[in-house]
C-alpha cells in the first residue's frame, strides 16, 4: 500500500509499504480522509520535542487526524466492527499503571501515539491499524470532512470547557489556526461572546469570515473585561498576556506550544484569583466531539481549504498552499487521490 514517510528532516515521499495486519485486539482502517497539522509540519521540520527526547524517530509514518472503515480484526475483536465508520485516539496508553486506571491514558508515560511517538504508523496512508479500544463509532451524519476533524475538534472542545463560560461571559481566544477557531467555534455554540486575536489581518479576515465579528490584533486588543483567555497560539509571550487581559477570578487556559518557554508569574494567578488550565489531546472530549458535529451545533467543514492526494503531503508539511486552499488553516488529504 502506499503511505508518506518521513526518513529526516524535511525529508519524505510516498513510500510502498506493508499492509498491516489485524493483530489481537486490533484493527485495520482504510482511511477515508486524514488532516494534516501542527504537529506534523514540526515532525517533518525536526522541530517536534519528541525527536529530541528519544521518544520519536525517523523514519516516521505521520499521520493522527482521520477517519476511514474497518476492514479486518484481529483475534479477539467483535467481527461486527468490519465495516463501521470509525475515528481513532491518538494517545494509546499502555492500560496498566497508575494513570491509565485513573481514565488518563492520554498522559501515560509508557503511551505510544498514532503517527507520532513511539513508532506507531499514522494515518497518511492507505490503511492503518489501532487498538480497537481506541476507536469510536461515526454517525453517518459525520461525513468524512467532520469525521477528520474529531480529533482537533475534541483538543478544542476540551479548551472550551476548560474556559467555564457561557451565556453572558466574555471570551478571548489568541491564535486564530485550527485549533483556535475550532475552540471558538464550541465557545460560540456555548453562548459565550467570542473575541479572536491574531497576528496577521489575513488570519483575522478568515475568522470574520466565519463570522467572528470580534477579531482584533494584539495592538488594537480592546479593554473589555474577559472572563476567560484561551492561549492557542504559538507566540512564547502570549501566555503572560492571557493573565495579564483576563478578569480577576477568571480562567486562563493553554493549549498552545512555543518553541522555547513561556514565562508567567504566578503570583498573578495568585494576586487576581485565576484558575490556570493546560490541555494535552483530544482524548477525554472524542464522544462529545462527534455528538456535537453529528446534531449540527458546531460545523467546522469551512476550516479545511483543500484536499489533496497523498502525493501532495511534502508540498503541504513544506508550508506550500495546495490551488484554491485560500486562507482556510486545514489541508486534508484523501489517499484515494492520484495527482
Ligand atoms: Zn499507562
């Protein structure tokens, strides 16, 4: 089967590969749709921390954003699964300490992650195989553009609770990418007012797009009182400024990563009585995800910009803009696609 793999720093292509097989308690997905994010441009870049710690090495099958069908089971698997529509963690803990017992599997220390860490493949391929435990049922009403978008989606429904507003409450969310605007999107359907901000008039023409009407620079920030301030930039001060603008009592949640540290003085969170959050993995917020794309209450399909064959993925991770993306941040990749 074909599959994109990374053998180094800025280096990949598509590769022929095995196809896996169902081993016990696993499952084979045809993948019907994968996205492409962050944290793979950071693999392909040599950037991403795990490299460095031992945790990830090349080469690297990518890939942790999808959905696709079952087609084989192995031992021990209910052959029911065969053919469902299905979306996948991508945090695999190894089900026996102290952490996975307490339902935080997503912070195992001994956890593999799909296309990511500890030489799991991912899903930039035509198959992958994955625990059947770490699978979830796709209504039909989750077409394969939704079905991708889960696992962003559940790191930012995670955000938004994580903010505790609602009706009446003020929110700031900074970083207008994919997991920024998804964010806003689950604060919105929440009742909250939402204000977004980014770096760059481009990012912020797309959120008003989206009709985020309240989307402003750091320079022209207004002096409202927030009640929450969601961090999901990349921007190595803007953690200290989510304390800095959020109201006394109020919440302050990151979920943004920096390439270097993030400074903030605690005796601020101390001084005006906030409540600090950091948020790893969409894991715990997988099923309400899907629940809430399934009703309609939120509908992220205007966050991807294209989509693309497996071919085009070096282009993508390369940071090139596939024809008619226009400024929409999600690139999927659809593996039936041959360019
Ligand atoms: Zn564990």
């Amino acid at each position: 089967m074909r599959a994109f793999v990374l053998t180094g720093p800025e280096q990949g292509a598509v590769q022929e590969v095995p196809v896996p097989s169902a081993v016990a308690g696993e499952a084979v997905v045809d993948v019907e749709r994968a996205g492409v994010c962050g944290t793979d441009v950071e693999l392909f870049t040599g950037e991403m921390a795990y490299l460095h710690e031992g945790h990830s090495s090349y080469p690297l099958r990518i890939g942790h954003e999808w959905c696709g069908t079952v087609s084989a089971v192995g031992e021990g698997v209910d052959p029911g699964w065969v053919g469902k529509r299905v979306m996948g963690d991508t945090m695999l803990g190894d089900g026996t300490c102290r952490r996975c017992e307490r339902g935080r599997q997503h912070v195992c220390e001994r956890r593999q992650e799909v296309g990511i860490r500890d030489g799991r493949p991912g899903a930039l391929a035509e198959k992958l195989a994955v625990p059947v435990s770490s699978l979830h049922v796709l209504p039909d009403s989750v077409d394969p553009v939704l079905g991708a978008l889960v696992e962003p989606g559940g790191n930012a429904l995670r955000a938004a609770r994580a903010a505790a507003v609602g009706e009446g409450d003020r929110v700031l969310v900074m970083g207008p990418g994919t997991i920024g605007l998804l964010t806003a999107m689950f604060l919105r359907a929440g009742g909250a007012e939402v204000h977004l901000m980014g770096a760059t008039e481009g990012s912020l023409e797309f959120a008003r797009s989206l009709g985020f009407g309240h989307a402003c620079t750091q320079d022209s920030l207004p002096g409202l009182p927030f009640d929450a301030v969601v961090d999901a930039s990349n921007a190595e001060h803007l953690p200290a400024l989510a304390v800095d603008v959020v109201e006394p009592g109020g919440r302050v949640v990151y979920i943004g990563l920096s390439g270097g540290p993030s400074r903030v003085d605690t005796r601020s969170l101390v001084l005006k009585d906030i409540t600090a959050v950091g948020v790893l993995s969409a894991s715990p917020g997988l099923g309400a995800t899907i629940e809430a794309y399934a009703s309609g209450a939120v509908d992220p399909r205007p966050l991807v910009g294209a989509t693309v064959g497996l071919d085009a993925v070096g282009a993508v991770l390369a940071g090139q803009r596939p024809e008619g993306a226009g400024s929409a941040p999600k690139i999927h990749i659809d593996p039936s696609l041959r360019q």
